[in-house]
C-alpha cells in the first residue's frame, strides 16, 4: 500500500473532487480504487493531501496536454516513455506504453525505447531527443554540445525547452512514485543479499 495516506472524498478539495469524478465516477477511490488503465488510482488520492501540491500536478500535465505546445505529442511521449524506462518506474513506463500505442506507434517501436542505441526504428530527432533524454536524467543535466546541436538541427529553441520541462517534470513523477509506492510502483526493493555461505574468516562470499 502507499507510503503516505489517502484523501477519501469526504476530505477531498474540489480540484481532487473534479479528478476523482473524471478517474472514478461515483465510487470512492480509497474504498473502491481502480481507474480503467488498471492502475489503483493512488496517484491522486495521496497527492491530494497537499492540495497545492495536487493542484501544481493537475496543472503540469494540462501544459504538457495543451493545444498550445509546439513540441509534438510523438515526440514528448519519446522522453516520458525513456524516463519511465530509466527510471525504473513501473507506473510511468506502463501508462506512456499506453500512450505511444494510442499514437500509433507499433509494440516494437516502443520495446525498442528500451536499447534504442542498437535500434533502426528511430529517425534522426528522435535519437537526439533519447540521447538527450538519457543526458537529462542519467547524467543529471550535463549536455554536450554535439548533442545539443543535435537537437537545434531538428528543433526550434521553444520546442527544446518545452521537451526539457516536460521530461524533467516525469522524472520527477517516477521518483514520487518510486518513493511512495504509488501505482505500479507499490513493488518491495528487489535489490537484497542473496545467501551464498560464508568464506573461511567469516566473509559473506560474492
């Protein structure tokens, strides 16, 4: 179960109560979770207890939703997919499989996402935008110059920085999930010692 506590509807703000109507229909999502990509739903009931932090959320994912946005739904779903990927984030990767599928995208171009260095099935701008999706959250920001050039040969300035902002923010999303165990990524820590016996002076053997 999450980390932190729900927000049933009782306790809910009227942004949540919106969300929870929209995700839930009628039923209460602590008592009655689900949503119909069958994920619990957890996301929201645990954001909503900081309703500022909800409401920051909410508006973080209508940018990236917005008509107004340059850079194209194909190409912003390439970098919330790799995040979801390198992340480790269950709940990420799953929900943007969904949304490169919607798009059209075939099964193995999205299975490709994962070693997309050895794979053909990416055009020039896209292999610049992994590259630089790899670089914003492997690498912690640190872009060559090359790389950026890369992207400036395909991309105008405004549509890099929106690519930049939206990425960053699902990093930032797949770490709150991860963190709290929410969603998919409610799964116990698999890294753990593995019992192999002991060297002669007492050493755990490798």
């Amino acid at each position: 179960m999450p980390r932190l506590r729900e927000v049933g509807r009782a306790d809910a703000h009227p942004a949540a109560l919106a969300m929870y109507d929209f995700l839930f229909g009628d039923r209460d999502p602590v008592a009655d979770p689900g949503t119909s990509t069958g994920s619990p739903g957890d996301w929201w009931t645990v954001t909503a207890l900081v309703p500022d932090a909800f409401d920051h959320i909410l508006g973080g994912i209508g940018f990236y939703r917005s008509p107004d946005r340059i850079i194209s739904p194909h190409l912003r779903e390439l970098g919330q997919l790799r995040v979801g990927y390198i992340t480790m984030s269950r709940f990420v990767w799953s929900q943007h499989c969904k949304a490169c599928r919607e798009m059209g995208w075939s099964d193995e171009k999205i299975q490709a996402a994962r070693a997309w260095q050895t794979s053909d099935l990416f055009e020039p701008v896209e292999r610049a935008l992994l590259a630089y999706t790899d670089a914003l959250v492997l690498e912690g920001g640190r872009v060559d110059e090359q790389l950026m050039d890369a992207l400036k040969a395909h991309l105008s300035e405004e549509e890099i920085l929106e690519f930049t902002y939206i990425t960053l923010t699902y990093d930032m999303y797949a770490r709150m999930s991860k963190a709290l165990m929410l969603e998919f990524d409610n799964v116990d820590d698999d890294i753990r010692e593995i019992d192999g016996g002991q060297l002669g002076d007492g050493r755990a053997t490798s």
